[in-house]
C-alpha cells in the first residue's frame, strides 16, 4: 500500500458544523494521519496522510455529516511527512 499525502482545503458550510472533529473521528477510523484547522475566510484545510482510499474514504465521510455543505475543494498531492497521528490545530 502506497503512502500518500493531500493537502485539501474545503469550501461551503464547513465551520460551525463539527467539520474538523467528524474528519478526527474519520480520520482515526481510516488510519489517516495529518492535521485540519479552521481559515480565517471560513474554508477549512487539511492534509491528510494514508492510502488514496483511506484518504477518500475520510473525506467522503466528512463530506456526509449532518448540516455539512462542500461547494468545492481545492487539491493537491504534497510529500509525505510520515505522521503517526491525526490532530486538529487551531
């Protein structure tokens, strides 16, 4: 299984709405490491460090929280940093 890492940053409804503790949670779940925080503008970012399924498998469950809106989502691969833990900064 190969490791990758993406940096996402999130666009809609996503502060206010338990975004980052449902991508903890997920993230933990999948086996994902990396970290997500609140922007100033109201998007969320993320990097998220895994298998590409165990990667999309976390932002696919975040994606379907209750009250979550995604318009849209910004991404790119970044290097692996080799993180042994998820955390929510900020």
């Amino acid at each position: 299984m190969e490791k990758i890492r993406k940096h996402i940053v999130f666009h809609g409804s996503v502060q206010g709405v338990g975004f980052r503790y449902r991508m903890y949670y997920a993230a933990q779940h999948n086996g994902v490491s990396g970290w997500v925080q609140n922007l100033y503008d109201g998007s969320v970012e993320a990097e998220l460090e895994g298998s590409e399924r165990s990667i999309d498998d976390t932002v696919m469950q975040t994606a379907g929280g209750r009250f979550v809106s995604i318009d849209s989502m910004e991404v790119r691969t970044v290097p692996v940093c080799n993180d042994h833990s998820f955390r929510i900064k900020g």
